[in-house]
C-alpha cells in the first residue's frame, strides 16, 4: 500500500466483492463509460459547474465497493433534477445513455437488495 493512500481489501469491505456480482460490476462499468463521455462534453462546453460535478462519478463508478456504489449512483441521477438538470446543458447523445445506465444499475442493485445479498 502507498502511503497516504487507503486500499480497500477484504477486512474493511462490507459484503461481497463487486466481481461476486458481475451484473452490479458491469453495469457500474457501462455508467462509468457513459459518465466518461458525459465529462468529455461537458470540457467540451466549458460547462465548469457540471464538470466539476461529474468529474469524479466515473472514477467512482469503477472503483466503489458494493456498499458505496448505490450512493454514487443516486448522486449520478440527481444530475436530472427537474429544476436543475445536466440536460439544460448537455445534449441528449450523451446525457440518456449515463441515465439510462445510472438506472440499469439502480435497478440490479435493488435486485441484489430484494435477493438479500
């Protein structure tokens, strides 16, 4: 491990490991893309708010552990609020694709939560 920097391992992980649920895995990995290009865009358009909220969402959308990953998901789909959204700024190629994978992956991990595990 590197100092200063925190490695999550099987000791600190609440619940099983993302690769034990490869449905929740690759899902977060398609929203992950789907953000990628979302904060592409938004540089494109110099969009400084929305940038600077999207910027870290990919990054966690491929690194957190099944515990986290719901809240980054649902910090994600705020992004559409009806007042304010991410869609008043970005075009509809970009912004449906990251919503549409942010809500695949609410919903298997909603599946996870029913099956309890």
């Amino acid at each position: 491990m590197t100092a200063g920097r925190h490695t999550p391992d099987a000791r600190s992980r609440r619940g099983p490991a993302r690769h034990e649920r490869p449905a929740i895995d690759e899902a977060a990995l398609i929203a992950a893309r789907a953000g990628d290009r979302m904060v592409r865009e938004a540089r494109t358009r110099e969009a400084a708010r929305w940038l600077a909220y999207l910027e870290p969402l990919p990054d966690s959308l491929r690194d957190a552990d099944l515990g986290d990953l719901r809240k980054v998901a649902l910090r994600a789909r705020a992004a559409y609020g009806p007042k304010d959204s991410v869609r008043d700024v970005l075009p509809p190629d970009v912004t449906e694709p990251f919503l549409d994978a942010i809500d695949r992956l609410l919903r298997e991990l909603a599946r996870r939560e029913v099956a309890g595990g």
